[in-house]
C-alpha cells in the first residue's frame, strides 16, 4: 500500500503519539482489576479502551 506513516508537517503526530502511550499506563491498572475483580475486567477493558478513542472524535 506504501502508506506514510511519519507526515512532517502534521501537528496532531505528537498527540497521537502521546495518546497512544498514555494506554499504556492503563494496563498495570487492567491487570490489577483482572486479578482482583474478574467480574469486572470487561467494562473496565471498555472504559479504557473508549476513554482512548475518545479524543479521536
């Protein structure tokens, strides 16, 4: 497809960038409610993953 990935003049690449690596801070999070509450492992998944992609809309 020979897509693109790094466009130079696109200021919204360090935002992305930084959203993406604020997920990651989540999982310590994740793991901790996967051990403790596995009830509730799905929804806290769903919150995490729509609080990311939030900011894309």
């Amino acid at each position: 497809m020979k897509t693109n990935w790094k466009v130079k003049d696109n200021p919204l690449q360090p935002l992305g960038l930084w959203m993406n690596f604020a997920q990651l801070i989540y999982f310590p999070f994740l793991i901790f409610i996967l051990i403790k509450y596995p009830d509730y492992f799905i929804m806290t998944y769903a919150i995490i993953k729509g609080a990311h992609l939030f900011p894309h809309a």
